[in-house]
C-alpha cells in the first residue's frame, strides 16, 4: 500500500496548507486512503461524527486536495471504520512499488523546505527549480529576468513584475527563485504570498490589533514575493498598506517579485500610485506555449513521471492541450496513473480518451468559428456579415481585425484558411491583422485585457 501512503501524505501536505493545527488534527489527523482508482478515492475515519463532518463540510476541499496530487478529479468518498455505513470496500488498490516493472513505479516525491521559519512559515516545493523548467520562445525572457534576480537580489530589477494569464509557470518561476536563494544565500529572509492571502492576513492583523507584528514581519523581509497581486485591487485598505511596506523594502533597497494575470496598467481599480511603482523596475511576460515547447514539455513530464507516450500520442497531445502548462502537467499525470492504476498501454487512443474533458473547444472547429464570429458580432455591435464582407469603417475594420486573431490562436486554421472565411481575401490579409492586434496588445493600454476576455467569454460559451 505504499502508493497509496505517498497519495495520502500528499493530500495531507495540502490539509496542513489550508487550516490551523487544531482543525486539521480534530478532522484530518486519523483520515486514511483505503483505495484509489481512476474515478473514485475513499477514505476512512475512525467515528461516524468524524465523516458526518468531513462529509458535510469538507470534501469540497478534499476533493480539490486529491485532484492537486494525482493530477485530475476522482469522485472522493468518505467512510467511516465504525459501521462502514453500508458501504462495502472494493479491493481494488494501488500495487506495491516494488511489484512494478522500473518503468510504471511512482516517480519520487521531492521533500518541501520552510521558506525561514523566523520570517514565514509557508511551503515552497523543492522540486521547483529553474533547471527543469523548461524554456522556450514564449517564457525565456521571463526565465532569464528571474535568475538574474535570484543570483543578485535588488541590485539587477527592482520591482520584478511577471505576469501572464493562469497555467503558464508564474509560480514555478517564483519557487525557482526562493530555492536559488536559500542555496546560495541561507541566511536571506524571505516572504512568499498570495495576493488575497496578503489580504486577509492584514484583515486578520487589524482585527487582533496585531498590525505591528504584520509589518515587521514585511517590512524586515530580505526578499517579498507576492503571487497574483492583482487580487489587492480595489481593496483600499490593502493597498495603502502594501503601498508604504513596498516603499520601505525598496527604499532598503530589498528585492521586490510580483506576479499577476495582467500587466499593472491593465489591473482595474488599482491604485495610480501603486501601479507606477509596479512599472519601475522590469516587467516579462509570459505567453502561452507554442506547439515546439507544449511538445518538450509533454516529453519531460512524461520522462519524469517514468512513462513512454508513442510519438502520434505526442503529436496529438500537443496539438490539443493548447490552454497552458498546468493542464499539460495534469494530462500527463492522469495518463501516467491510469496505465499504473488499471496497466492500460499508453496508445493514441487511451491518450485521447484520458484528456478528451480537459480539451477546450472538445466542439468541432467550425462550431468554434461560428461561436468566435458570435462573441466579436456582441463586443462591437457589428453584424457578422459585415465583419466578413467587405464593408469597411473604423468599427468594422476592429473587429474583422480581432476576429482574425482570435481564430489564428484558437483554432489551426491555415492563413489562407482563414482568409477564405473574409470573403476569401488571402493570407497576407490574415497577416497584416494578427500584427495589427499584436500592435495594439503592446502599445494600446487596456487592449491585452479586451483580447482576453473576448477569448475567456468564447471559452466559457464553448
């Protein structure tokens, strides 16, 4: 039953992360996983009142745990050693690690390190490195800002602003960062955050009149990372605070790393203030994968996972999981625990029916053209026909333009395929709007945030 201990002490990793000692240790501390497979996870408890809890108030979220460590959603149950409920065992379970051939055992689990105890007690994974994050065209740049950083804290780029839409390593990056750093430089102080954890833990700080505490432990850090910090927008009260411990690191000249979905000028309801702060020191992006780098990726995490994918699986794999790495990393995961779960070979069809929920736009490609023609036709209130014509005015020419673009990235249409939907004009045409929309991206303030909710709406609707 060792996998199934590995599984276990993952989810309770998770537990630890999301509520007190107290809590986890009255609710969580004698659960056990008794049996995983693809679709269902149960677990057992010592006393009814114990799963009446768990059952009513909690699995929701252990639901979510189990989902982070195998890599997808299984239905999760919760029974109890007392009575069993009526519920009866399956014995089906996970094989011992050592009645596997080499190339299905689990790969091995990476131990976690405290970020400085004496400053934060949050988790950073090990395993998190810039060495096995893989760089391509669409992250390098970003790659490289962040170790300049981490090899030479506030002296390279001082505030350090990455952003990019949810999925694409912005996290990695950050954990890269804090394990160089601990390596090279121990005795370095650092906080890692989440946005809305900030937040909260400045509500919290106000409520218990312990707000001294709450800045000494900010303002005395050696390096701050804020992970999504998009989410201290509109919050007044946050932002002034983040406002003055941001001025006092940087007037201490300490290393300062942001992270959002957005650039800052796109980030609505923040304050002027903090938003040219932001803009002071350098700003990376991170896009989307292209089809090169989705496909070493997909290699690497099946190289890590100890899985062989054959090269049409490959192929398709990357062709589909188009969205970001993070759901790269899931289907590789699902598709590694099934061959080991059920010894299923991984062939192009198991490949295709393990991720077929995790494909966007599972619709065909010309519903998905219609869908695009639909959402653009709403946002400028130009009829389709139109935007397919041959009409032009400044509102038309927009959005022909944005809805050349967004087929270009959401579908694999051929330019001149592509064309041929616009009153068949020719690639050239296709070319000179997918720059025109990568002009404005770059130079329009708010025109990168319009793009993306255009595609999250056809997504969404899809």
């Amino acid at each position: 039953m060792q996998g199934l201990e590995e599984v276990r002490s993952g989810v309770m990793d998770i537990l630890r992360g999301r509520f007190s000692q107290t809590v986890f240790d009255l609710w969580f501390g004698d659960l056990k996983l008794v049996s995983l497979d693809p679709k269902e996870a149960i677990f057992e408890i010592n006393s009814d009142f114990k799963q009446n809890i768990i059952r009513n108030k909690y699995t929701a979220i252990l639901s979510e745990a189990v989902a982070d460590v195998i890599g997808f959603r299984v239905e999760v149950n919760v029974v109890s050693s007392q009575r069993r409920d009526g519920f009866s065992l399956p014995r089906f379970s996970l094989p011992l690690k050592s009645e596997l051939p080499p190339d299905k055992r689990e790969p091995k689990e990476e131990p976690e390190v405290d970020i400085g105890p004496d400053i934060e007690s949050k988790k950073v994974f090990e395993q998190y490195t810039f060495e096995n994050f893989i760089v391509g065209e669409s992250n390098k740049f970003a790659h490289a800002a962040c170790i300049a950083v981490a090899r030479s804290p506030a002296t390279s780029y001082n505030p350090l602003f990455i952003y990019g839409q949810s999925g694409l390593g912005k996290t990695h990056l950050l954990y890269a960062i804090t394990n160089e750093i601990k390596s090279t430089m121990p005795d370095v102080r650092i906080v890692y955050k989440k946005g809305d954890e900030f937040t909260n833990e400045l509500i919290r700080s106000i409520q218990s009149g312990s707000m001294q505490s709450f800045r000494d432990k900010y303002r005395n850090a050696d390096v701050l990372l804020i992970d999504d910090i998009q989410f201290i927008a509109g919050r007044e009260s946050t932002q002034e605070e983040f406002f003055h411990t941001f001025n006092a690191l940087h007037d201490a000249e300490k290393q300062i790393i942001l992270t959002s979905d957005r650039p800052p000028r796109d980030i609505k309801t923040l304050e002027d203030r903090l938003r040219t702060r932001f803009e002071w020191g350098l700003i990376a992006d991170i896009q989307p994968p292209s089809l090169e780098l989705r496909t070493a990726i997909i290699l690497k995490k099946a190289e890590n996972l100890g899985i062989t994918i054959p090269e049409d699986a490959v192929v398709y794999l990357s062709q589909k999981l188009k969205d970001n790495i993070r759901t790269i990393e899931g289907a590789i995961k699902k598709i590694a625990a099934i061959t080991l779960l059920t010894g299923t070979p991984i062939t192009l069809d198991m490949c295709r029916t393990a991720v077929s929920s995790m494909i966007s736009g599972d619709r065909s490609e010309t519903v998905l053209i219609d869908r695009i023609f639909e959402a653009v036709s709403a946002h400028y209130g130009v009829p389709i026909e139109e935007i397919r014509g041959k009409k032009r005015n400044d509102t038309i020419a927009k959005a022909r333009h944005m809805c050349i673009y967004i087929i270009r990235q959401m579908t694999s249409l051929s330019l001149s395929d592509i064309g041929k939907l616009f009153n068949n004009r020719d690639h050239t045409t296709v070319i000179a709007s997918t720059r025109y929309i990568k002009g404005q991206i770059e130079s329009v303030p708010g025109a990168e945030s319009e793009v993306n909710d255009l595609i999250g709406k056809i997504k969404e609707d899809d």
